[in-house]
C-alpha cells in the first residue's frame, strides 16, 4: 500500500540494514491501519516511530544531522511516554482498549470529564507528535532538514498516513457516539486543522531550505488532512483515502526531485535553483507539476483532491449549519492561495531567474529516483485528468 | 521550430472557428463518479456556443493571431513561448465555450499558468512582482469562487437524472434547486453574518470576475501585468483575458443569481462608474504609454459593467459590444506600443514628441486608434459606449433600480477619455519643436 522504498534504492550506506529497518517500519504501519485496539496502536505507534528515528539516525555524517536524529528522538519518546500515560488513564476508566467496543464507549460516558479530558489530551499529543500538527510540529522542520532525503521523503508520508488512519476511524467512532466529549473532538481536531494550515502555510513563506520550506508545507497539509478526516464524516472513505493517495504520491515525488538535484548541484538552497530550468527543463515542469498539485490547482491530482474535501465539508456544513466547516473551507481555500507564494518560489527561480554557469554533474545512480519522480509527476496530472482511476480503486 | 508551430497554430485556430461558427456543438461525457453518500459526481465535457461567446471566440481567435504577430521578435526560447501561447489559447478558448461549471473552472485556473510564466518570462524588468501580483489577486478570486461552485453543486440537480450536476445550463433554472439547499430559490434559511446565501454566492462570484475585468477596487494588477508583459501578452491580457471577466458576469454571475443580480445592481453600477471615472483620470496622469492605455482599459471595461448593472436589453447589448470593440482596439493599441518600442525602447509619452514627422503613416494609426477608442462617431467604441448610456437612461423608466446621474457620469467618462487621448495626441505626437534623434 505505501510504495516509498523505491527512494532509497540509490542510497549506497549499509542498505541491508536499512532494508529491514524499513520493513519493520512497514510492518508497524500495517498494524496500524488494521487496529482498533489503543494498545496495538500504541505498539504499531512506537515501532514506526523507532525505525524512523534508526533511519534519520542511522544516516547521519554531520553534526547537524546527529543533532536532527537526537532531537527527534528525544521529541518522540516524551511524546510516546505522555501518550501511554494516557492510555493508561483510558484503561483505568474503561477496562476496555478497543475504542470501538461498547464497554469502552460506555466507560468514558461514565468517567469523571476532567481527568477523562487530561488522558483525551494525552493521546491526541502523541497522535499529534506523529501527525506534527500544530503545536507539536516543532520537531518536523528540524528533522526533515537534517535527514537525509529519502528519508525525509517516507518521514513525510508514510508514517503519516498510517496515524491518519488510525485518527480518522477513531474520529469517525466517538463523533457518532454520545459522551460529551464528542462534540469537542469535533472542535478540536477543526482548530487543530484551522490553526496547522495557517501556521504551516505563513511559515513555510519565509523559509530558503527547501527541505525545510517541504517541512512546513506539509505540516499544512496535516492541517487540510485533518480537514479531510473531518470530511469523512460525511463520505466514503475514498474523500480521504483520495487526498492521502495523492499527498504522497505528491510529496514522493518532490523529494525525488529534491533528491536528484541535490546531488547533482550539492545544494537545497533555493537560491542555487536560479537559472536551472535551462539546464534541466524536464526535471522542472515535472517539479511545477507537481507544486502546483500540492497547491491545489486544477487540472491536477491535488486539485480534485482538494475539491472532494471542499465538497464533504460542505455537505456537513449544509446539513446542520455548524460555523466551524465554515471556517474551515474559508481557511482551506485561504491557504492554498498563501502556499502558491511559496511553491512558486521553485518555478520562479529555475525559470524566471537567470543564474551563473554551473558546474553539473550527471550522476549514474540518481537515474532511478530521477525517472521514477517523472513517472509521479505525470500519475499526478493523469490522476487529476482521471481521477476515476485512483477511486474505483478504493471503492 | 517556431514558424512551424506558427503554422500549426493558425490552422488549428481558423478549424475551430468555422467549426464552431456554423452551429451550436456540444459534447458531453467526461467524469461520472459514484461517490457513495456524497452521490453522484455529475462532471460533464460540455461545450457549447451561443451569441454571448461566439463573438468572444472570433474575438479571442483573432486577437491571438495579433498576438503570434507582434511575436516575430521573440527569440528567447520560442519553442516554450509558442507551446505557451497555445495553452493560453486552448484554456480561453475553452472558458468561452465550457457550459460545465467545473470544466469552466478548470480552464479559468488553467489559463493563470501560462499567462504567469509569459510575463515573468518574456517580461520587463520587473516581471516577477508583476506575474506574481496578477496570479494572486486571480487566484484569491477564483478559490472562492470554487468553495461557491461546491456549493451550487450540492443545490442544483439535474432533472433527468436527479443527481446533483455542475451543468450550468441546469443551474439557470430554479426548479432544478433542491428545497432548502444552501442556493435555494425558495424556503432559504441560510445566512451568513446576516448576509443571504444567495446575495454572499452572487458577490463572491461577482468578486472573482471584477478581478478579471478589472472593476476599480480590484484593479492594481493590470497596470503591471500590463508594463512588464511583453507586447504580444500585453494585446492578450487587454483583448481577450479581460473580456474573460465581463464574460463571467454576464455568463455566470447574471444567469445563475439573477435576483441577487437585481438586489444589488445599484451597487454594481457605482463600482461601473467609479472605474470609468478613476480609470480616465488616472489615464490622463500617466506618463508611460502602456500605463496609460492599461488605465484607459480599465475605464472601457467599467462601460461593460455599467451596461450589464443597467439590466436592460440596451445596456446588455451595449456591453457586449463594447466588449468586443475594446478587444480590437485595446489590441490595436497595444501592438501600436509594441511597435514603437521594438525601434526605440522607449515608453514614456513625452518622448515621442515630433513623431508624426518621422513616421506619418504610423502616426494615421495611432490617430484612427485613438480616435475609435475616445467613442468618436463612425468607429466602434462609440456603439457600445452609446448602447450602454441609453441602457443606463432607460433604467430608471423600466424600474431597475440605477439612477439617472449614473449615465450622466458615464458620459463624463467618455468626455474625459477624449480629453485623454486628444491631449496625448496633439500634446506630443503633433508637435514640432524638439526633435527625437533615434
């Protein structure tokens, strides 16, 4: 289901290890998708996390990137402790971990509300640690710069859309149920989506590393994904399954992008793009293909994407009229104008830029990643031409 | 490479439009999505022509076979300059026909790519902030406007099939509205901050477009876009990206809201005024030509405005064809700037003084240009600009709600674009005394 491994094949350091890391990953993430149980969440949880944190540090040559895999580890491990707490509390209250269960449900309406919302807040921090919406995204652009590319590229997607998962089947099951916290689920994940869209999508304006700048751009899109989650409410699953899709397919294919580039010119400064477009004009209309799909233009994969979430949002909104789905699709549509600035910035200086002669060396081993991020950048635009692909898929 | 596209792309143009000029043609199937409880997802290929849009379409045919041209100069990177323009072309083309709100929108957005790589390409010294300015003020419209088209989607059905359908030919009619819907025409609860559903569709709609037009608030953009635009981009944006504006209020804005249309066309008809007004003003006090002539569009199209608030059949009528005329004569004058500024480099008016001496004949064109477009009898512009007047008399005796001073200032528009373009004209291009050594 996650196709990410394909972007490391080129890395040359020890890849036997770092094989098996990732299947243990892959392993965790499947777990993930599949439980309803908190304490396999938790163990899924926890094994993804761990091999992520192998992989950052597993890489890493300069101090920099030590300090990146150190960071996150340390970010990590509180968050999963405070999560088990939490979980701990659940159990307490409940004497039931599989959250869709009927004593589990019957357990929280019963529970005193204050400590029930400490332990509720508990397990959203540590969803929201994996997840790095806001305010626990401070670890990710520190990370993403840090480690290396194809590792920032399965950091950004794929762990991701496994605890995305999980959150929307739990959204999905306390939302329908009674106990009072259901309602402020609703409001928390929309301020959570509301707030990370705006954050991710302001900062990301400033930023010159364009690791770190994908850093923050899909820290906004947590927030829209969030959205999404809260969009299922009112569709199928493949409104969310859709966007999630295409997010990584997305994001897959700029880190390629970002990855081939990096070893050709040694840079990820956006400032040393200028001028590019002349020497790699395939490389960067794929690569504002693909910006433009993450900002949500039509016609591409990101865009219909976009618009499926726009439209379960305004169906819930339309059914009872609740002024948070309103701010949200304001809010969405808001952010994907504030992100087209930055995107841009790719096209901008490859193209509209002139920049000096540069030494570039064609390296034999970016070939795959180089092909393969093609290949993903003409999947977005067939995808957004015909998106019935992608969803009779998940039908 | 770029002859060659030249004559692929005059060919394809001229069978598009014999084709289409001989009949109404539409096409229909394209994406049909069962999304489970959301419904249907009703997306059609729908095309089709009518009297507001067949005269567009030769419009835009013609003036892009202007604008390849005014191009013979381009030598940077032609291959990417012509596949382009031929973008550009196909996405005007296709908002001119698409019948399909989402097809419509499609090639709304599609048309901003191209556009923006043209100018911060091929543009003047400052093309960045210009193409970057003109794609967000444009992007800023047109993302909500598709918040507004989710919207109509979920309250419009299609009566044959009873699924909800972006057809906007569908979306005209009220008995296709769902009862209660959020666009609904009857039993419509929704307001937002104490503003009806309906009336808040029709303005964000109607603020996408007046981006477009560009209506004066709304209006800073074109002025760069239009400096640092090369010239062939520059005969694009006035001829045929601005009728793209008035063609969607026209088209979507007066079609699908029409009692909103009526409830706030007094409105509309202010902004009409004030963009004819400030647009002549400012025109008068520029000093580069381009600047002049982007501010003096500015004023045209706020007739187009002023004709389609009348709500009269004058007013339409005479916004229609003051559409068309601006298309040609904006067009006409942009290229005539091209000219000059392909020999001296220069823009600036008070340059070209003594100019009828060096190249008359040149000099006839710009008079003939400059004359047609001040609304002189006899040329074209002074059809349109005098159907939208007796349009905007006629209102208040048929009840629309636009008062007569509103005419009145309309024709102190045309009078001070005449003073505009008869002052450029004798000030500098007729004068003697300091000759220009180039």
């Amino acid at each position: 289901m996650y196709n990410s491994i394909s972007n490391i094949k080129s890395w040359t350091k020890k890849l036997g290890d770092a094989y098996s890391i990732l299947l243990t990953a892959g392993l965790g993430l499947n777990i993930l998708t599949m439980t309803t149980n908190w304490l396999m969440a938790f163990i899924a949880i926890e094994t993804v996390s761990i091999s992520s944190y192998v992989l950052v540090g597993f890489f890493s040559e300069s101090k920099k990137q030590s300090e990146a895999a150190m960071k996150y580890v340390l970010f990590g491990s509180v968050s999963a402790a405070v999560m088990l707490y939490g979980l701990s509390l659940l159990y307490g209250f409940t004497g039931n971990l599989d959250f869709t269960a009927f004593e589990h449900i019957q357990g929280l309406i019963e529970a005193p509300k204050i400590l029930l919302t400490v332990a509720l807040l508990f397990m959203f921090a540590g969803i929201g640690f994996k997840l790095s919406f806001v305010p626990f995204h401070v670890w990710s652009p520190d990370v993403y710069e840090g480690a290396p590319t194809p590792i920032t590229a399965f950091l950004s997607t794929v762990p991701k859309v496994g605890v995305l998962v999980l959150l929307a089947r739990l959204f999905e099951e306390w939302t329908s149920s009674s106990f009072y916290f259901s309602e402020l689920v609703l409001i928390l994940i929309s301020v959570a989506a509301i707030v990370t869209m705006l954050a991710g999508n302001l900062i990301a304006l400033r930023q010159t590393n364009i690791k770190r700048m994908m850093a923050y751009s899909s820290i906004g899109h947590t927030g829209f994904l969030l959205m999404a989650i809260v969009g299922n409410l009112a569709s199928e699953p493949q409104v969310l399954l859709y966007y999630i899709a295409v997010y990584t397919l997305m994001n897959l294919g700029v880190f390629g992008f970002i990855d081939v580039l990096e070893r050709r010119i040694g840079s990820v400064q956006l400032e040393d793009y200028k001028g590019l477009g002349k020497n790699y004009p395939l490389l960067f209309s794929a690569f504002t293909v693909l910006g433009i799909s993450l900002v949500g233009l039509p016609p591409t994969a990101g865009f219909v994407g976009k618009l499926f979430v726009f439209t379960s949002i305004f169906d819930l909104f339309q059914f009872n009229n609740n002024p948070y789905y309103l701010i949200l699709l304001i809010t969405g549509a808001l952010t994907s104008v504030i992100s087209l600035f930055y995107y841009f910035k790719i096209p901008l200086f490859a193209f509209l830029r002139k920049g000096e002669e540069k030494e570039t060396s064609s390296v034999a081993d970016t070939k795959v990643v180089y092909v393969l991020s093609i290949i993903l950048g003409i999947a977005i635009l067939m995808l957004g031409i015909f998106p019935g692909i992608l969803l009779s898929l998940f039908k | 490479m770029s002859a060659w596209l030249y004559g692929q792309f005059d060919s394809s143009l001229n069978g598009i439009n014999h084709l289409q000029g001989f009949q109404f043609i539409e096409q229909l199937p394209w994406i049909r999505l069962d999304l489970g409880s959301l419904g249907k997802l009703e997306i059609d290929y729908f095309l089709g022509v009518d009297g507001i849009s067949l005269p567009l379409l030769i419009l835009s045919a013609f003036v892009m076979l202007m604008a390849i041209g005014a191009s013979w100069n381009i030598t940077k990177n032609a291959k990417g300059y012509f596949a382009l323009l031929m973008l550009l072309n196909t996405a005007v083309m296709g908002i001119f026909c698409a019948l399909d709100f989402f097809l419509f929108y499609i090639f709304y957005e599609v048309m901003l790519l191209p556009l923006y790589f043209l100018i911060g390409i091929w543009g003047g010294a400052n093309r960045e902030y210009a193409a970057i300015k003109f794609f967000i003020y444009t992007l800023f419209g047109s993302v909500f406007m598709l918040l507004v088209i989710v919207g109509l989607y979920f309250s419009v059905t299609n009566p044959s099939t009873g699924a909800h359908t972006f057809n906007m030919l569908h979306m005209m009619n009220p008995e296709n509205y769902v009862d209660g819907s959020f666009f609904a025409y009857l039993n419509n609860y929704y307001e937002v901050q104490g503003i009806p559903a309906r009336m808040l569709g029709f303005i964000v709609l109607f603020v996408a477009f007046a981006i477009k037009v560009p209506v004066v608030p709304f209006h800073t953009w074109l002025p760069d876009a239009h400096v640092e635009a090369p010239t062939p981009v520059s005969i694009i944006l006035a001829g045929v990206l601005l009728k793209v504006g008035g063609y969607g209020i026209i088209r979507v804005c007066y079609s699908i809201f029409p009692d909103a249309a009526a409830q706030a066309n007094w409105w509309l008809a202010l902004l009409g005024i004030i963009s004819i007004l400030y647009g002549a003003l400012n025109a008068l006090a520029q000093k580069d030509l381009k600047r002049m002539i982007a501010y003096s569009s500015v004023s045209h199209m706020g007739f187009v405005l002023l004709g389609v608030a009348a709500l009269t059949a004058e007013g339409i009528s005479g916004a229609m064809f003051q559409m068309l005329s601006h298309g040609f004569l904006s067009a006409a004058l942009f290229f005539l700037v091209g000219v000059i500024y392909d020999r001296v480099h220069d823009r600036y008016i008070y340059n070209f003084r003594g100019l009828a001496t060096h190249m008359p004949a040149y000099t006839g064109f710009v008079a003939v240009a400059f004359f047609a477009s001040l609304g002189l009898p006899g040329f074209s512009a002074f059809i349109g600009e005098a159907f939208v007047i007796i349009g905007t008399f006629n209102a208040e005796s048929v009840g629309t709600g636009i008062p007569r001073w509103m005419a009145i200032a309309g024709s102190v528009g045309i009078l001070l674009s005449c003073l505009l373009f008869s002052v450029d004209l004798t000030a500098y291009v007729f004068r003697t005394d300091t000759l220009q050594r180039w």
